[in-house]
C-alpha cells in the first residue's frame, strides 16, 4: 500500500496495470473502498520507505487502445444494431477485448462487418477523447441515463468520457488521447452467450496488429501445406474434404472386400488341436477394425475355429481373440487366451468367451508370444 500511486487497479472491466515498485515486480492491483493494494513479487520496501514506481508503459498502452476500442464499438453497435443496444459488460486486457451487448438477434457476418468498418471510421476520423468530471445530475440531465453503460456510479460527482460525441460514458478507466491512437479494430469473435446477450470478441492497436500477424503466418503454413495460393485455400480445403470422405469410403469397401476373400484363406491354414481348429495370424497388413471383422467372419463361418491375431499399433503390440461356439464347448474363453497371451506382451487383457483383445508393450516378445499360443490353447481345452 503506499500513500499514492500511478498504478491502475483492476476496475471497470479493465485489468491492471504490471510493473515494478522499487525492485519488486507488480503483479496485481485491486482497490478495497478508497485503499489501492499492490501485488507483489521479489523484495518488498520497508515501511515508510520511499518508493520510485515504474508502471509497464507497453502494457498499459496497449490495454487503453483495447478499452478505447470498447467505447468506439459501443457506439457502433447502437448505430449499426439500434438505440436499443446496452453494454451488458466488457473486459479489457492486454491483447484481447471483449463486449457483451445486449440485443434480441444473433449478428449476422455483415453485421459484424459493418460495426467493425464504423468503428474504424470513427478511428481514422481521429475524434477528441474528452475526460471531465461533472455532477452526476448535470450529466444525467444533458446525457442521459446511456451514460451508466458500464455501470451505474454511486459518487456525487462523475467522470464522463467522450469520444468526439460518438460514445458517452461514466468510466474511471484508461483512454486514449484521440481516437486515432486506437489504430485498428478487429473483431475477431461474435457468438451469442446467453439469451439476449451477444458477445463481440475483438482487439486493437498493436494487438491488432499482432493479430494480423498471427492470422497471416497461420494462413501461410495451410496455403505452403495445400501447395496453393492463399486465395485459393478455402476452395482446395472443401475439395480436399471431400476426396478424403470419398477415399475413406472406398477404404471400407476395400477393407470388408478383402476380409470376405481372406475367410478362405484363413480357415485353410488352421492347424487341428484337440479337436478344435486353431488359427494364429501375426503382422497382417489389415488394421484392427478389419483384423476384428476378419475373426468375427471367420469363426461365424466355421464355429470350431479358435482365432488369434497378433499385431502391432504404435508403440504396442495388440492381441485379438476370437472362440467360435462349437469350440467354446470344449471349455475354451477368448478372455482366457487374450489374458494370457497379452501376459506374454508385458501387458493385459479379458473379454467375453467369444471375443476379447489386449495388449502389451513388449514388441521384442510378439515372436514368442505367437509360438506360445498353441500350447495355451492345448492346455485350455477340456480333456
Ligand atoms: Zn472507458
């Protein structure tokens, strides 16, 4: 706490000013009552010690070119939307603006448009921003209750900000000098928040700048990506789309194609172990979602096949199980073979009797856990 300060305290919406006071970095500052209260890190002055404040200027002008944007877009919407518009609450920091307005409608894109180009409008114009305090019943009188935008001020006398007649408010915030300080405003969001309130999401000045910036290099990589000019970016990315889904398509197709044509395969190459059939695949080209299909398929065809896949995704090799009827008969569980097998790949896994998966991260194991799953097998069937 100090006698006086430079600092702005968090109020209004607007978020505080950082710096230093002495060697201590400022952090924080909120006012209680009539008590500013600064947030420190690093060494705190002694009591009655004298200070030098040092309040981040970078900071500072950049959130007032953000709360002086907050004002001219007020006073846009009301002109593009309707008198009706009110301020339902903003916020202001550093890189990033925000104003809840109420209105009955969703905005359309060319509403937005065309709230953003007056606001720039206003901006280029380089219109006076006037700062005076008044008593509050003068200023009710010659401006009207639209003054209390930001909130109703309980003092006797009131600070009133106008910007060159096109915003009149009640504000204790940071503003710039004229309106042409603010540079440029874009807004970047507008979405509905709550019923009747609409939200404008938005950034000026240097943000503004930084904005454009980030929006260009983003564009940049997806236009050097798609290996097209940036004109042409959102015509490729549709086209595109829709090849993938064509693609995705014909995958499937294929894929259950050749699941059907492997049934053949695989059921010729299951070896006979005590009385039940056993198949046991490994490093199959098709992925787990057709590996599945291609065990369900086959022990539908032929119920006495017991099916084991073993194969590797990522980082870890994977195990299905497939029993078919007439082999759970004899006693066997595909949550059984999938647990012990999956054991064998440093890892776990269960299911029903008919169909169980699992898995482990031993890849360097998959040989033997392969070679094992004959005995396991043989050693499961009821005699
Ligand atoms: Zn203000």
């Amino acid at each position: 706490v100090l006698d006086r300060t430079a600092f702005y305290p968090r109020g209004g919406g607007q978020e505080p000013d950082h710096g230093k006071i002495g060697d201590a970095e400022v952090t924080d500052v909120v006012k209680f009552g009539d008590v500013v209260i600064h947030s420190v890190v690093g060494k705190v002055p002694r009591s009655g010690a004298t200070v030098d404040c040092q309040v981040e200027g970078t900071r500072r002008r950049k959130i007032t070119q953000i709360h002086t944007a907050t004002h001219i877009l007020n006073g846009s919407s009301r002109q593009v939307l309707g008198p009706w518009v009110w301020q339902h609450s903003a916020f202001k920091e550093e890189d990033y603006g925000r104003l809840d307005i109420t209105h009955f409608a969703h905005l359309t894109q060319q509403e937005v448009e065309k709230i953003e180009d007056l606001a720039n409008e206003v901006v280029r114009k380089n219109l006076p921003v006037n700062t005076s305090f008044m008593p509050r019943q003068e200023a009710e009188e010659r401006y009207g209750f639209r003054i209390y935008q930001g909130g109703i001020v309980p003092t006797k006398s009131i600070r009133i900000v106008n910007i060159g007649n096109w915003d009149i408010e009640a504000c204790g915030g940071t503003h710039a000098k004229r309106t042409g300080d603010v540079g440029l405003v874009k807004i970047t969001k507008a979405e509905r928040v709550q019923d009747g309130v609409e939200r404008l999401e938005f950034v000026a000045g240097e943000s503004a700048i930084e904005y454009v910036h980030r929006m260009d290099s983003a564009l940049n990589r997806v236009s050097a990506t798609l290996e097209t000019q940036r004109e042409n970016i959102a015509k490729v990315a549709e086209s595109l789309k829709s090849e993938l889904e064509a693609v995705r398509a014909r995958e499937k197709a294929l894929g259950q194609r050749m699941v059907e044509l492997s049934t053949a395969e695989v059921l010729s190459s299951a070896k006979e172990v005590k009385g039940v059939k056993l198949y046991v695949g490994s490093q199959s080209p098709l992925g787990e979602e057709l590996i599945i299909a291609q065990g369900q398929k086959c022990t539908e065809s032929d119920p006495s096949l017991v099916y084991v896949n073993v194969f590797v995704i990522g980082n870890s090799a994977r195990v299905v199980c497939f029993v078919g009827a007439k082999a759970r008969e004899s006693g066997l569980s595909a949550g059984e073979i999938a647990r012990q097998v999956a054991g064998q790949l440093g890892g776990s896994g269960g299911g029903s009797a008919a169909f169980a998966q699992g898995g482990g991260p031993s890849l360097d194991r998959i040989e033997d856990a392969v070679q094992s799953v004959e005995g396991t097998v043989a050693s499961l069937v009821r005699g």
